[in-house]
C-alpha cells in the first residue's frame, strides 16, 4: 500500500491544483475508505474517491478526466500537451478542453521536472536583487498588448486577485458580546437563569455589510480585451459570494450573472462569448443603457447600490438619449463609477460627444487598461464614502 498510497496524496493535490476544494484530510480519508474495497477493481476505486471528493455536480467531469489521465493512461504528458495545444481536425470537432486540469498537471510536470537546488545561493540572490518579478512586470502592461502566453499568465493573477469592497453600516442588529445597544430582554433572561444576577449583560451590535455592486460592460470591438479581463475579476468576486450582478451590452443588453456562476472562469466566459452574438461588434450605448433602466434598474440597484461602468465612450449617435439615460441612471444608483481604458494616454482629454454625455453624471473616473488600474478601482471602492456632495469626476480639469 505504500506506493499506492504516494499516488493517492498526489492524486488529491492534482484536483486541487485543479481548483477542486481538497486539504490533507480528505486524503486520510481516502486512504481509510480504499481499504476496504478491492484496489485491483478500478470501478471501486473511481466511485470510493468520487464519493469522497466531489462535492458539485460541476467537479464530476474535472474528476473523471483527472481520473483517466492519472490513473490510467500511461501518456498522460501526451494528453496533456493535447489539452494545451489546440487541435484542427477534418470534420470531427474537437475534444473539450479543460484548461484548469491542464494548469494543474502541467504545473506538476514542471515541478517534477525542476533541477536540483545548488547550495551556492549567492549568485541567486544578487540576481534577484537586479531584476524585476515577471508578475510585478505582468501588472504594468496594456491588456492589449499582451501575447498569448504572458495573457494566461495574467489570468492566473486576476483569478486570485479579490477587491478590498467596503462595508457599511445598515439598521439590523445583531447578538454581541459588547457593543452600543444593551439588549434588555436577553439580559432579562439570562438574569432569571442565574438567579436574579443583573452583573451580566447582553448587547446588539449594528450589521455591516458590502452594498450590492452592478457592472455595465462594454462588449464592442475595441473594448473586447479590456472587457474579457474584467469579466475575470467578476468572477473571482461572484465565487467569493460578492453581491454582484453582471451586464453586458454593444448593441443590446445581456444580463450575464448566472452565466458567470459556473465554477471554471474559463468555461464560463468561453460560454459567455458564445452566447452573446453582438460580442465584438458595434456599441449603442444610450439604447443599452434605456433598456437597464426600464426592465433591471429598479431590481437591481436597491440598498445604496455602486454602479460600474466600463466603456471608452465612443458613442457617436443619439447623444441627447445617452445624456438622459446617464441622468437617469445616476439617480438611481447611489454611487456611479466610470472605468475608462482611454485613460491609458496621458494625453487623453474628453473631446468626444459621447464622453462628454456621460462625464458630468458620474462620480469618479477611473482606467481599467492593466492589473494595477483594476487594483486601484477596488482600493476607490473600499474608500468611497456616502455621496453627499454634488457629483464630480475622477479629474478636476474636465469640470
């Protein structure tokens, strides 16, 4: 058993690796549960360790094919270079591809393939001290301007990457150890359990909670590869329970939310992207934001609701429309927040009609063209406080 059981502790760090939920002990626990069956019978031991371990209907086929490939096929480097290389054939469609099972395994052969360490650790250090990480470069770059394999790199820090949201303070209350509101009638009864004793008391403390969040985002042609980076930070922050909701538009409006529950963000914006048919394509943005505040506005935006735009404004008809939208859509909101990618040029200045629609109905304007930008939108967010004074852009020399 104890080669049998190496492989089993591997095997469950491949499924996390995969971004399956797996810790130490569920391998104890596989290990204990293997005993009992016949280990040469692979039907037994495929339904014992799915038993254990699959917890979503989701995780079933990330199972099966971490399963196959482990367990089974004695080429799975070959497998695995299928997986990460895309395959044209005649006729026949291609296989699935499971990107996060590709990641995994393929950061197992790169560690199982690492040179050894050499004591002299000198040289090492100098060098690090002369050069710059490749993620702190990564997190400086255009989005438009990445190649393809620095982009996957990047997607690897986005889907770890969580915004700091505030909270706020709302009227329900809750049991505490201390706090400001002394809650008498808990008090009262836990005095006639201890026998008229009033030295202990109880209190209610004020809940605190994110406000909800709502995401307007460009699809247009030359907003697709900013919009595809934040659609991953929209799906870290719904697999974290964030209340968020998520639309899409370029010539119409797509409610996107459900769409990006799906656990693989790969599959999800894969799916997503494929469902859209005006993704790429031309923007009307007065006419996308007029359906939101007729059919999702007041649905969505309820309890002091943070509204993000993303969009380079480039919108060149109905001008008048989008103007009384953008005034619609900010009375509605409690905190409206433009992301612009055009705000990459340093030289940028509002010129265009649409820009100058939409500029004097937000709060603040902020870029969204690289992984620090995005970094500093969450830091705004958690520092934004209550709007109680006119509303004013992110730069004082347009207004």
């Amino acid at each position: 058993m104890e080669p049998f059981a190496r492989n089993v502790v591997h095997f469950i760090r491949l499924l996390r690796g995969a971004g399956m939920g797996m810790s130490p002990a569920q391998a104890v626990d596989a290990l204990d549960a293997l005993r009992w069956i016949d280990i040469s019978r692979r039907d037994d031991v495929h339904a014992t360790l799915a038993s254990l371990v699959v917890r979503a209907p989701d995780e079933r086929d990330i199972f099966d094919a971490a399963f196959d490939l482990f367990w089974r096929d004695p080429d799975w480097e070959g497998k695995l270079r299928a997986m990460l290389l895309p395959k044209v054939t005649s006729g026949v469609p291609p296989p699935k591809r499971n990107n996060r099972l590709a990641d995994a395994l393929a950061a197992r052969a790169a560690a199982s393939t690492k040179p050894p360490q050499t004591h002299d650790r000198d040289p090492e250090q100098l060098h690090a001290r002369m050069t710059f990480s490749a993620q702190e470069r990564l997190s400086h770059r255009d989005f438009d301007t990445l190649s393809a394999d620095e982009w996957r790199t990047l997607r690897h820090q986005i889907r770890s990457h969580r915004m700091p949201l505030a909270t706020e303070p709302t009227r329900r209350l809750k049991a505490a150890s201390h706090g400001t509101h002394a809650d008498l009638r808990a008090s009262a009864r836990n005095a006639v359990r201890s026998g008229g004793d009033w030295t202990v008391w109880k209190y209610r403390a004020i809940v605190e909670r994110r406000p909800p969040l709502v995401l307007l985002l460009d699809i247009s042609g030359s907003m697709s590869t900013y919009s595809r980076a934040v659609l991953y930070f929209c799906h870290a922050l719904l697999q974290s329970r964030e209340r968020l909701q998520v639309f899409l538009f370029g010539t119409r409006l797509t409610n996107a939310t459900r769409a990006l529950r799906e656990r693989d963000p790969d599959v999800a914006i894969a799916g997503l992207s494929g469902q859209v048919v005006d993704w790429s394509g031309g923007t009307r943005i007065g006419a996308a934001l007029a359906e939101f505040n007729r059919r999702w506005a007041r649905r969505v935006l309820a309890g002091r609701a943070t509204v993000l735009l993303v969009t380079d404004g480039l919108d060149h008809e109905a001008i008048d429309v989008l103007d009384a939208e953008m005034a619609r859509l900010a009375r509605f909101a409690h905190r409206l927040v433009w992301l612009n990618p055009l705000l990459r040029y340093p030289e940028f200045t509002p010129r265009a009609r649409g820009v100058r629609a939409i500029l004097p109905h937000v709060d603040a304007m902020l870029a969204a063209h690289n992984l620090d930008s995005l970094a500093a939108v969450g830091r705004e967010l958690a520092s934004m406080g209550g709007r109680t004074a006119p509303r004013k852009t992110g730069d004082t020399r347009w207004n």
